[in-house]
C-alpha cells in the first residue's frame, strides 16, 4: 500500500498548498500592499552614496534581480524625488532618509541599534512629501542591509542557487509586498561559514577554465553566494593557492561584499600555507626556524587589512602534526608571539583583533593536557572529520570571553578514506550534531569544509540556515525544511516529492562513503545487497518520473541538485553488487559468471557517461566538477586515475548448471490477537529485530524526554534524550527509559546488538557515553559507548567511522519463552539508538542489521 501510495503522489501531485508560510511577497495586488512592480510602473530605488560600498554593490543585485523577476529594470537613485513608490535601502546611521524617518519616528529601530547584523523590512505610508509609500530596507549593520536585501530578493523568487546550481527564476509581471514589518532577527551564531577545500581536480579545473583561477571574479561569485545564504565567513582555497598573494583584487572584492576572511586551521596569522613554499623559507619549525617563521607571520597581518578572524597556533608542515617531542609550551610560546606580533602591527591590544586557535586532530590533546588558551581567542572545537564532534564545553564549564566554535566536515581528504565525490551528509545527523554545540553554548564561530562547494548545495543552505537560528528548526521540522529549500528551487508543485529524493538519497549515501563501497560491503547471502540496488534503483525511477514533469527550464537544476547524484549511486551500488555476483558465480562455476563480469564492465562505463552528462549541462558550464575520481581506491588516498573492479571469467567447458534453492518457511513466534501498539517477535533467521523509535512504552522523569529523530539512522529513524546537557542518571526504577515487548519461542541465551550513531566522547571522560540495557525485571548492564574512542586513523574509531555506526554487544538470559520486555535506559546524555537486534544464535551478520520484525496489530 505505501509503494502505491508513493507512485500516486508522483502521478497525481498535491496542488496549491503552501509551503512557505513566512511569505511576505505577492505577484498580485492585495489591499494596500507596496508595489515593486507593476505593468504600469516600477518603485526606483533609492541608496546613499555615503552608505557602505557592500550595501550599494548589493542594491545593484537588487536591480538585478527584479529584473531576472518582471524583465525589467529598476532605477537607482541617489537623491530624493517625487515618487509613488519607493524602496529605500541602507545602514542605521549612513542613510540620511531612513535616519529622517527614525527622527521623525516612522521607523521604529530599537530591535536594530547595537545589534550583529540584523535587518528590519518595513513598509510607510507617506513618508516624505510627494512620495505616498516606501518600502524600507534598514540594517543595523552593512550585512545587516545586505541580508535585508537578499531576504527580499528570495521572496520574489531569486534562488540563493540561481548562478551556482543554474535554479531558474520565475517570470511575474507584478511585485507586491504586503503591509507590513518583517525581520529574521539577529543571527544566533556570530560568524557562519564555508571553507573551500579539498578542491583539486574539481573546483580547480573549473575555476580555471572559467575564471582564470581563483581569483576576485571566482571569488565574487562565492561571495555572493554568501551572503544570498546569510552568511558572513570564508576560509579560503588553499590547495596550491593563496586568497591574498594569488589575486591584489581578492582582498578589496571581500570588502565590496563584506565578507570576513579567515585561513584554516594550519594557516596562521593570514598567510595561507602555499607561500611558505613559494617563499622558500626554509625548515616550518618554530623552535629552529623562529626568525623566518615571524617575519613570514608579520608580512601577513600587514597585508590582511580587511574583516578578518585571525587563526593563531601552529601544526606540522603540510597539515601534519607537530612532532611528537613538541611541547605545550612551546605551542604556548608560538602562540603569544603570533600576538605580539598582532599587537605590534595593527596598534592595538591583540584582543581587539578577533582570533581563533583550531583544537584539530592532535591539538585538542594538547589542550585537554593543559595547554592553555588565551581567553579572548575562540576556541574553535572540530569533528572527527566525518561529521562527529570530538570535543564540547561541558554545561558547567566557566564562561570564555573568546568562547567556542566548530569545524565540521562535508568533505574529507584523509583516512580511513577520502569522500569527495558526492553529497554524503544527512540532514538529520547534521541536525543532531550541531544541535549538540548549540545547547553546549558553541556560538562564536561555525565553518563547514565542503569541498567543490557543489555537490553540497542542500547540506550548505542547511548548515548556514540553522546556523542563522538553531531553536527555529527542531528534529521535528526537517521535513517542512526539506519541502521548502525543493519548494524554492523547483516550484511547490513537487516539493514533497523532490524533499523525499534529497533526502532518500543522502540517507543511502551516509550509510557508506561511496569511495568505501566495494563488492563485500553489503551481504550477497541474505539478499541485503539485492534489497540495496532495488531500494537505490526503485529511488531512480521515482527521480527519473518527476523529471518528466518539470518544465525545461528546471531540468539542469534538477539533473545537478536531485537526479545526478541518485543516478550515479544507483549506478556504483549496481556495479559492485555484480561485481560480488560475479565472485559468487565463478566460485560456483555457473553459467552468469560472464553475464555479472559484462554488467560491471557496462555500469563502469556508465560511470563515465554520467560525469559526462554533468560536465555538458548548460553549454558546459559546469565542465571538470565532477571529475573527482571514486573508484579502484586501495588505500585511503584518491587513485589518480579510475580502475573498473576485477572480475573473473568462465570458459565455455567450465560452466555448470546453477541449482534453485526452495526456500524453507521461517518459524517465527506468535502474538496473541489481544495485544496493542508495537510489539516485536522473533523468527528463526533474524531473531528479534527493532528500529529503535518504534518503542512500546516510553517513561519520561527527572525532567528528561525521549525524543525521537526523524529519518537519523541508517534504515529508519532514531531515538534519544531531550535535553541534551543533562545530567548522568542512574538506571533503575522509573528513571527514564524505553521498554520494547517482544516475543520469542526460544528461551536461555541471547545476544543484544544495539546500533548507535557514532558519536564521541566529546566531554572527555573516562567511562565516555553510556547507555544500560536489561530484559525483564534483570540488572540493568551499564555499557560504555564509546570510552575507547581515540579518533586516530586506526583502531576502532576507524571502523565506526566507515560505517557510520556503533554496535555495542551484551549477553542476557531469557527465562521462559512467550512475552518479554526488553528495556533501554538513558544514563548519559547525547547517546542515540538507532537499532536493536537480538540473536539466538542463528542470525547471519548483515551490514545494515536484519529487517525488523514488527506487528502492529491494533
């Protein structure tokens, strides 16, 4: 029922409802909203040339952007006249009009005075003599204004993705936004950003084919890409590059945006790590090399005169940890002569020169033995690299006045191996992570490494967009935020749809790195790696349908941003499966061993075909982006060149004739009729399986609440505990936790896997996170989820990050068969249960764990 349900929502879509219902704008006239545009007239608008150079740069895209909407131009002015209708854009305190209208208190602007970065959109009547209404854009600050500007912009229908993703504007002969005040508020974390990494062969062949490299007209495109997202922040490409020596117009095209500039973790003091090469300056050692290494550090704060975060520290040579005799005090030395020479530069005391120091990789050892930190610096705390925070405040941590930040990752060129390739990150685990650092107080700074940029177009707007206001999107609200970010690229029509792709295909995708996949990733034996493909293939068609039904204008966007990726991961996830069928024939000597080894030859070269489909969209705008190799890896680093999987070969005389297998019914236990909500039994291959947000019963105490995460597990959704800064609790009684009836027809023995999102110790602690789990009225047993967690590149953590999963094991005994009551309890928060799977002993080992063995029977 629920796949013909799903293929009648893609033949029958659901018609005029709303998606957005924070709309402000019309393209129809209603009561006495403001006219931007209309068959007969078109509001000028009008700016000071005394304002910011960002915010009359911006209103140029304003003009623009009415233009890509109605098809022609607005005028710009610079003085006063006689007018309908008027939109007036600027900062508090350098527009002479918009100040008039505060004095004359037709404005009212207390929510902007003294604020980051907040905008007011407003609507007057009568504003000034002979102009009957204005529409007011103010900014307590020039992005401030800058948002403001955008924020119209995106709700007459110019997509922040509209050069980057080719996301076409809808055409109106009318503009009317309705009477009114609006505003986002103030951006709850303060500098929200991208880092540009990882970025050969892909972004570099492109912006160098396009641009000349990375350079201001690179750069500008990037820019205003930012700011259209509401965000302030950038690191860089640093790959063989360098932001302020490559291009003299980098600098001054940041300040025209006013975007803040910063250097990654290992860049210190502005200078991007390339120039030392080029610079020849000998041995990167601060102990044997102080001298050059200073100077090299000073040229660098001389030149950054722009807005700038300071990265201060120092790692080995080429991102690589320092050596291992280096102490933390000598990291200490290094650090205070970075601001001394800060200091001594700009004229002022180091601390009024915003500063981070990146507790990355080996760095936060060395914090958490002592090393201290000056207090205005922010600390920037990091990931593992995969999208699981290493380190976190803990809630009662003393207060900094440089507070904390976080890198997070999208992308990743290191071990157990590199994912370039495509968009690997759920929005639900991005979700749950970063709304870990919001609830510890992590506000100072949030930066993403995504890589090329694209393919990351949906994981960035969410990033940036929840960083603008982590408590406006809950767990709750991902798919209302999924329907809107497809609603505003391709119309309301199939927004419900085109949201179930995004995020079908990055919840597959997130389960393993398609770099990681191979022949053995998935189980040929129980059919999980034929459910794989189907499920993969079964995505496709629905892309593929909808596709049908977008008008032409929408189908570059649409084959980059939804069918692309679906298409080339159904196409990999279908090659290695033959290439394990194939293994499987020819160990069986059966006549489709040469039939698999001619299918993955086939899906190999689709692989080519489809980056080549990429690569001629648009007239070829989009050449070299997804020339990133992802298959033949045998180690972590990228193969230079793509190599098919190898396959065997049969001769004619080899062959035998491949035997069908019946199929044996499976025992399973029964149910009686009475029982009500969800209950679990066992059968005789999968034992008792259970998605773990499909509890019986929940107990809620202390002020703690179990809530489940939407779509966050690997095949369905999960479960944890609100809030998520809340104390150890002890697991007996009716402290909090779930219990799960189930029923079985085996008795003694038993086995519970349970399945976790990866997440670390981020407080550090001896025992890590815990969970306890007991069947029955047993003790609970209080398991350790992570305390062994080191987050090198080898060990354990290596394969919790592979396969994006912890499996934690304990050994209970089932006294009689029939009904039982399996209990989960909190004890530490930030733990989330994915799965439960109990085995008798018979249950054959599959990736993604076994089906569930649910009845729902009312």
């Amino acid at each position: 029922m629920k796949h013909i349900f799903s293929v009648f929502l893609l033949l029958f879509p659901l018609f005029g409802f709303c998606i957005n219902p924070d709309t402000y704008v019309a393209f129809q006239s209603k009561g006495k909203s403001f006219c931007v545009a209309s068959k007969s007239k078109m509001a000028s608008i009008l700016v000071s040339q005394k304002d910011e150079q960002a915010v009359i740069r911006a209103t140029n895209d304003l003009q623009s952007d009415v233009e890509r909407v109605t098809g022609r131009k607005p005028n710009i002015i610079n003085e006063l006249s006689k007018k309908d209708e008027l939109i007036i854009v600027g900062t508090l305190g350098k527009n002479q009009w918009i100040d008039a209208l505060v004095a004359q208190k037709k404005i009212d602007v207390k929510s902007l005075q003294g604020k980051w970065e907040t905008f007011v959109i407003q609507t007057i009547e009568n504003p000034f003599p002979n102009v009957k209404k204005a529409l007011v854009i103010v900014g307590s600050d020039r992005r401030g204004a800058i948002y403001g500007i955008y924020d119209l912009s995106k709700q007459i229908g110019v997509s922040p993705w509209y050069f980057w993703a080719d996301v076409p504007v809808p055409k109106h002969d009318e503009i009317y936004v309705l009477n009114g005040r609006y505003s986002e508020g103030s951006p709850k974390v303060k500098y929200r950003g991208i880092f540009i990494n990882d970025e050969a062969p892909a972004l570099s062949g492109w912006s160098k084919e396009k641009f000349g490299g990375f350079n201001h007209k690179f750069y500008g495109n990037v820019f205003e890409l930012l700011l259209r997202l509401k965000a302030n922040y950038i690191w860089p490409a640093m790959w063989g590059s360098a932001f302020y020596a490559d291009d003299a117009e980098n600098i001054k095209t940041a300040d025209e945006y006013g975007i803040v500039i910063g250097t990654s973790h290992h860049e210190p003091l502005m200078r991007a790590h390339d120039e030392w090469r080029r610079e020849k300056g000998g041995v990167w050692n601060y102990e044997t090399n102080p001298t050059k290494l200073q100077a090299f550090w000073r040229e660098g704060i001389k030149r950054a005169t722009n807005e700038k975060i300071v990265s201060v520290g120092m790692r080995g040579d080429g991102d690589e940890p320092m050596s291992r005799e280096t102490a933390t005090a000598l990291l200490e030395k290094i650090v205070k002569d970075q601001r001394n020479i800060i200091s001594e530069v700009t004229g002022k005391p180091a601390s009024e020169t915003p500063q981070l120091w990146a507790l990355y990789k080996e760095v936060q050892d060395y914090y958490d033995k002592g090393m201290t930190v000056p207090d205005d610096v922010t600390l920037l705390l990091c990931d593992d690299n995969w999208g699981n925070l290493r380190k976190l405040p803990k809630p009662d941590a003393k207060p900094r006045k440089g507070g904390y930040g976080i890198y997070y990752h999208f992308d990743y060129v290191g071990g157990p191996r590199n994912y370039k390739w495509l968009n690997t990150n759920p929005l639900p685990r991005i979700w749950e992570q970063m709304h870990l650092a919001w609830e510890h107080k992590v506000k100072d700074i949030w930066i993403v490494n995504v890589g090329d940029i694209k393919p990351m177009e949906y994981p960035i707007s969410f990033f940036l967009d929840y960083a603008w206001n982590p408590e406006k999107i809950q767990a709750n609200d991902l798919q209302q935020y999924s329907e809107q970010w497809a609603s505003k690229q391709f119309g309301d029509k199939y927004a419900k749809e085109i949201a179930f792709l995004l995020n079908q295909y990055s919840k597959f995708n997130g389960r393993r790195k398609p770099e990681l996949l191979d022949a053995n990733t998935y189980n040929l034996k129980t059919g999980e790696w034929k459910t794989v493909v189907t499920d993969y293939n079964r995505l496709l068609q629905k892309a593929e349908s909808i596709k049908k039904y977008l008008s032409p204008e929408y189908q570059d966007a649409y084959f980059q941003l939804v069918l692309h990726p679906i298409k080339a991961c159904a196409n990999l996830n279908e090659m290695y499966y033959n290439v394990a069928l194939n293994k499987e024939a020819f160990e069986n000597k059966w006549k489709e061993t040469n039939t698999y080894a001619q299918q993955v030859k086939q899906l190999y070269d689709n692989d080519s075909l489809i980056t080549k489909e990429y690569h001629q969209l648009n007239n070829g705008k989009w050449n070299h982006l997804m020339s990133q190799t992802h298959i033949g890896y045998t180690y972590w680093q990228q193969p230079e060149k793509q190599k098919m999987p190898a396959v065997k070969y049969l001769s004619d005389e080899a062959v035998i004739e491949k035997k069908e297998i019946a199929i044996q019914p499976v025992k399973r236990a029964e149910i009686p009729n009475n029982t009500k909500g969800n209950v679990f039994y066992q059968d005789e291959q999968n034992g008792v399986v259970i998605e773990a947000n499909h509890f019986t019963k929940a107990i809620n105490a202390n002020g703690i609440t179990w809530k489940i995460l939407p779509d966050h597990g690997r095949t369905g959704s999960a479960i944890t505990t609100f809030p998520v800064t809340a104390k150890e609790q002890k697991p007996e009684g009716n402290a909090s936790h779930l219990e799960y009836e189930i029923y079985t027809f085996s008795e003694g023995d038993v086995t519970i896997q349970a399945y976790f999102s990866p997440s670390l110790n981020f407080y550090g602690t001896e025992n890590g996170l815990q969970y306890a789990i007991s069947i029955d009225d047993e003790q609970p047993q209080i398991i350790s989820l992570n305390k062994e967690d080191k987050t090198s590149d080898k060990g354990i953590w290596n394969k919790w990050a592979a396969e994006n999963i912890i499996i934690k094991t304990s050994k209970h005994s089932l006294v009689g068969k029939g009904k039982h009551t399996v209990k989960y309890w909190m004890v530490t928060s930030g733990v989330v249960l994915q799965k439960l799977g109990l085995n008798f002993g018979r249950t054959e080992q599959n990736y993604l764990g076994s089906a569930e063995t649910i009845s729902t029977s009312k």
